[in-house]
C-alpha cells in the first residue's frame, strides 16, 4: 500500500522538480491530503452533523464551528500521523512512539492556534466558519512542516 501511495504521488512529480525536492513534494502532497480531509470534514461535521447547531456539554455551550473543529481534528491527526510518518519521514532514526508524542505536541499547538485564529476570524470579524478553516489551514501547514521535519520525525546526525 506504501509503494502505491508513493507511485502515486511519485507521478505528479516531475512538473515540480524545478522547485522542490521529492521529499518536500511528498510533504506537500500528504499534507494537501490531510488539510483536504480537515476541510471536507469539517465542512461535512459543521453543515450536515452539527446542522450549523450549537452544542450543549453539561453546563457548557459550544458552539458549532469549535465542535465541528474538535470532531474533524480528530480525524486529521490520525491521516497526518500515517502520511507522515508511512509516507514522507520514512529516515527518521526516532521510535514510533517519540514520534506520535513530538507530532502530536506539534498538532495540538495547531489546534490551539486554530482554535484562537477561528475565534477570532468567525466571532470577530464575521467569516464564514469554512473559509476562515481554510485560511488558518495555508498558515498552519507551512508552520507544521518546519516543527515536523526538525522536530517529530527528526533524522539524527552521524
């Protein structure tokens, strides 16, 4: 399944070699899937689950674009991981589970600045919730590649 994905992938290379090199490529393409999953989800969870409906936990209200945020952000760290880690940083020299912890601190300091940023977006300058998604989204990715590739799947110097 590796090999496919990779073939894939792979193919849509060579307009881009000028530019960039196969593993940033293949970074790219992972995480264009993950974000595609995040927005597509989101929008699904927001529109057709959540009904645009705000939900009560407890004594708690949230409100639809922040569970919608919650729910979908569950899915795209479980796409992100495997891309990531199947996919693209196949040389790191970490174990798997050093790998989970570091990505999953990178993705949850996304989730806080996602949160922050569509609060701020949404409820203060009146965005619909799915573009304001897809912004953060394009900010986001180019910050997370940094944190991954010399952070959570780090390739240790000989």
């Amino acid at each position: 399944m590796r090999k496919r994905a990779l073939m894939i992938i792979d193919f849509f290379y060579p307009p881009f070699k000028n530019w960039f090199s196969l593993h940033t490529f293949r970074y790219m393409a992972s995480g264009g899937i993950t974000a595609a999953t995040g927005i597509v989800g989101y929008f699904v969870i927001y529109n057709y689950i959540l009904h645009q409906q705000d939900v009560q936990v407890g004594s708690y209200l949230i409100t639809a674009h922040i569970a919608a945020l919650a729910i979908e952000s569950v899915c795209t760290f479980i796409v992100g991981f495997a891309l990531n880690k199947y996919l693209v940083f196949t040389q790191s020299t970490l174990k798997g589970r050093i790998q989970l912890f570091r990505y999953a601190t990178v993705v949850s300091t996304n989730i806080l600045l996602n949160y922050a940023l569509m609060k701020i977006l949404v409820e203060g300058f009146q965005f619909y919730p799915t573009i304001a998604k897809a912004l953060i989204t394009i900010v986001l990715a180019v910050f997370s590649y940094f944190l991954q590739k010399y952070f959570s799947f780090r390739v240790k110097k000989k």
